[in-house]
C-alpha cells in the first residue's frame, strides 16, 4: 500500500498538538518534538494521516490539506460543535459533499465525502 502524508506548518507544536488532538480527536502516532514546541508530529484518525512540522523552516506556509471521509456529516456535526468551521457543508457539482475550515495556523482543512470522480 502506498500513501501521501501532508506536512503542515505550524509557529508552536503544543498549539496545533491542541487542536488536532484535543479538539478534532486525532490520536498522535509519533512525537519527535524538542520542548514541545517545535519537531514534528504524526496523527492519525480513521486512516487519515497528517504531519505537523514546526516550525517548518525552507517549506513555506499557510498549506491545505484535504481530507477524504466516509461521513462527512458526523465529523461537520463533531467539530462543529467545537469549532468555528469557516466553510459551511456543501454539496458540490463535481460530486462531493464538502466542509471547511482553517488551524491556528491559517492552514486550510477541507474535508469531503461521497466523491463521484
């Protein structure tokens, strides 16, 4: 099996651990951090996989990440709950049911299901 993992940037590891973990219930699968504030970070929830790498120096910035589910409407339901979601939920034209939002870090999360492609 292969897979594609995003990297996203983040100023403060502790933060973005915060949010992820706490808040969007992703389970850390590694920890590299130094200080808790800087290193990289693994999480995982539901076979979705995501990097946290700060402070990501050389890469650039504010990136997006999409996230594809089998229930889009539970998680909206879940983290809206917690969460200030910037963009409502959505069926799109090209056959995808979609919500999303932005990290502390301006990075942008857009979650989708039901894709048709």
């Amino acid at each position: 099996m292969s897979l594609a993992i995003p990297n996203l940037p983040a100023a403060d590891l502790a933060i973005a651990r915060h949010f992820y973990v706490d808040r969007l219930g992703f389970c850390v699968i590694f920890d590299s951090s130094e200080g808790g504030t800087s290193g990289l970070l693994g999480l995982e929830r539901e076979g979705m996989r995501i990097n946290i790498d700060a402070p990501m120096d050389g890469h650039g910035r504010k990136a997006c990440v999409t996230l594809e589910v089998d229930d889009v409407d539970a998680l909206y339901t879940e983290w809206s709950a917690s969460l200030n979601l910037t963009d409502p939920i959505v069926d799109q034209p090209w056959g995808a049911r979609t919500f999303g939002f932005q990290d502390p870090d301006d990075n942008t999360v857009f979650v989708l299901s039901n894709v048709t492609w």
